[in-house]
C-alpha cells in the first residue's frame, strides 16, 4: 500500500518540471488533450503553488489542464491514478474481502471558507450543547488537518487568479461552435496574433566589414577621405535582408461564412502588424487592404464587408486568382511573397481553370499556403473539385479552424521562405494541429 501522508513530501521534493511533464504525458495518454505549453505552465504554477498538500497540487494541476467540464472524469481518475496510487482491481477481482483499492474510496470537494454555515458565538445565557460521550475529543493532528485545509483553499483562490482564463475553452474549440459573445473574445485574440515573416536578401546594399563578397567602392574611397586619403580598411557590400511580403486572399464565399468573421480579424492584424495586403473573393475579388487599415477595428471590419457586393455568395476560384495575377501579381505584388489562401474549395469553375492559375500563382510565389477549417473534420478527403486540383501547388496545407491551428499557421508562415518544402506528401488525417508540406514541388523560382 502506498502511504499517503507521505505522498505531499515526495512531491514537494520532485522536480517540478519532471511533475508536469510525466502528468501531461499520462493525461494525453488517456485522451485528454495537453500540450508541451500546458506542461510548461503547470511548471510555472508549481512554483508559485509548491504542492505540499495534495489539496493544492489537485487544483492547480486542474485549473491548469482542464478546459471544460467533460474533461473532468479523465483528469480526476489519472490524477487519482498518478499520485493516490490506485491498485490494479484485477489483483483482487472477485475477492469480496478485499480492501478498496486506494483512491477508489468517495470524496468530497472542499468547501471554500466564505460558503460554510457559520453559527453565531454563543452568549453568556447560552451553553454548548454537550459532547456525546462516544466523541473523540480532536487531536493535533485535526488541528493540523483544519489548518491545511484552510490553507488549501486559500492557495486554490490564489492559483485560480494565477492560471485561470477566461480564454482557455477558445483555443481549440471550432470558430463554428463558439457563441457570440465568445466568437467576440476571440476576435480579439486573433487581431494581437503576431505573424514573424522570414527574410530575403534585398537588392540594396549596406556597408559590411566582413570580408567575402563585393568590395563598396564608394564606400571605401568616402573612408578613406578621412584619413587623408590612405585607406587603411577595406568596406564591402553585403546585401540587406528585407522581410517577404505576405498576401491573404480570404474566401467569403456562403459555406465559408461560420468562419469569415474571425479570419477577416486575422487579416486584419495582419495588415497592421507584418504590412500584409488583404483581399476578399466570392464572385469576383476585391482588395481591403485600405479598409482593414483603419484605427478601429469595428469600423475596419464594416468597411471591408460594404466593400464588396457578393458577400456570402458563390465561390469563383480560378476567376478571383486569375483577377489577382492579373492586376497585382505580375505587378510585383506576388513575386517572391507569401501568399496564404483562405477558402474550402467549394468552387463552380472547371477544375482545370484552378489549376492552371494555380500554376501561374506557383511562377511567382515563393510559397502558397492553404487554409481549409473543414480539414479538421473526422475522415476529411480532399475531394472536391476546386481544392483537389489547387492543393500540388500548395506547399503547406493546414486547418486553421481554431485559434491554436492558427497559432500553427503563424508558425508555417514564419518558416515558409527559409527553406526549401520537404516532408511527406499533402494528408487527409484528421489532426488539427498539424500541417502538410508538399514534396513534390522544389526549390520556388521566385526572389
């Protein structure tokens, strides 16, 4: 049997990273979803909360790891599994005089200290009712017991306001299953996601020190003007790194609508933050670069959806990118850029239109990501016509239909200029977080 009083002791000692970590790994075992961040913050929280008591260690490891009230049964029987010891019941299987195994015995959540019934004191003309003579006079160790509980509870009120967010149901839960009032909320986390755009190598020059490349003429004559015309130091050119342009052309189309409000939020800090441009298409495209650049993102949003008159309409896929190569690409807008495409596929051009502007759009590119929310439904197949013939030039193919997919999706555009697509070919699986890169497309041919 384990000894549970000594349990606290152990943890205390433990090293809190290894705690988490081995909590976590269990918990997704089990089938709760944990992540290497929440093992990171469980971490943190061990620190302000050290686990003396396992009072404590249960909620902070609970407001840390769970995120809705369906999780619970899961959590409480791994914890229970992890730190109470619970015995294999096929030990003793069909032995009624066995003992319960360890943690399988009823509990009762603890009451915070401001919700128990307190009894006035009482007065002079009063006497307490006298202690039946069965009754156990309490002992130190009671005394100790109510003094951790009372300290429990007041460290579960301090970890509460530590960890807890309201935010954490929103991070994996599908824009089309948020409510209003939370679709609003998210709205706000989306616009402060930052987008790190990978460099290039610019045609402009800067003065280098550093030997190896073009010797700066200019620059090392104005040098040595200074030193009465002996050069004492040669200064070359090196090429100034520059930051690739990014490109959003976001479907808001009908079927795209559960999710249009809060991916135009996305484009919206986009074109603050990392200087994107944005565009919209249904029947035909319209850039919202200008609109979305307004100081109050209300008015921004309100400006971009008037407009466009085929809000929530028909898809023309192949036509809107057609219209963007025509207008914007071979202008220099798409030439060594990034561009995403937000859109499910769902499209009344011949699929043979898509990908022949497609591969115009692969010529200029340096990388195409495609963001499709139904990727991340159960048995997802790439079967319609549009989104068939689109995803071999796509080099990366995501979901994106949550706020941790788009976490991903910042991760991808980070990482789409520094090298060159590798991996395994475009999935059909069904994890949201994960992304596809294309193999069978090299090197772009895009600066």
């Amino acid at each position: 049997m384990v000894d549970r009083a000594a349990l606290p002791v152990r943890a205390a000692l433990a090293d809190r990273a290894a705690l988490a970590a081995g909590l976590t790994t269990a918990l997704r075992r089990a089938g709760l979803p944990t992540s290497p961040d929440r093992a990171a913050r469980l971490a943190e929280a061990l620190g302000q909360v050290p686990p003396i008591a396992r009072g404590p260690l249960y909620w902070t490891c609970r407001i840390v790891l769970v995120s809705a009230r369906t999780q619970l049964p899961v959590f409480d029987a791994v914890f229970s599994a992890v730190f109470d010891g619970v015995l294999d019941p096929a030990d003793s299987r069909g032995d009624p005089a066995a003992p319960p195994a360890v943690g399988a015995e009823a509990r009762t959540r603890p009451t915070p200290p401001d919700a128990r019934p307190s009894a006035p004191p009482p007065t002079d003309a009063e006497s307490p009712e006298p202690r039946p003579a069965a009754s156990v006079p309490p002992t130190d160790d009671d005394a100790d017991d109510d003094a951790d509980d009372d300290g429990a509870d007041a460290t579960e009120r301090d970890t509460l306001l530590m960890v807890a967010s309201p935010d954490e149901r929103l991070h994996t839960t599908s824009f089309a299953e948020l409510l209003p009032g939370e679709l609003e909320q998210l709205r706000h986390l989306v616009r402060r996601l930052v987008l790190r755009l990978p460099t290039r190598r610019s045609r402009r020059t800067r003065p280098s020190r550093r030997a190896g490349g073009r010797l700066s003429i200019r620059h090392t004559v104005r040098a040595a003007q200074r030193t009465g015309g002996d050069s004492t130091r040669l200064i070359y050119a090196a090429r100034r790194p520059t930051p690739r342009r990014l490109v959003f052309l976001c479907d808001v189309s009908g079927s795209m609508e559960p999710y249009t409000r809060v991916y135009l939020s996305l484009l919206q800090g986009a074109v603050a933050t990392a200087r994107a441009e944005a565009f919209v298409f249904s029947t035909r495209l319209t850039r919202v670069t200008r609109m979305l650049a307004a100081p109050q993102p209300d008015l921004a949003l309100a400006a971009a959806a008037a407009s466009t008159s085929d809000w929530a309409g028909g898809t023309r896929l192949a036509g809107s990118i057609r219209l963007f190569i025509d207008n914007f690409g071979r202008r220099g807008l798409a030439r060594g850029a990034i561009v995403v495409i937000v859109s499910d596929g769902w499209a009344t051009d011949d699929p043979a239109l898509v990908a022949a502007q497609m591969a115009r759009l692969r010529r200029l590119a340096c990388r195409i990501i495609w963001v499709n929310p139904r990727k991340a439904a159960t048995g997802y197949q790439p079967l319609v016509g549009g989104m068939q013939a689109a995803l071999p030039f796509c080099d990366a193919f995501v979901s994106g239909h949550s706020y941790a997919a788009l976490h991903e999706l910042a991760a991808v555009i980070s990482t789409a200029g520094t090298a060159p697509s590798t991996g395994t070919a475009p999935s059909t699986g069904t994890a949201p977080s994960t992304h596809t890169t294309n193999p069978h497309l090299g090197e772009s041919h895009a600066t």
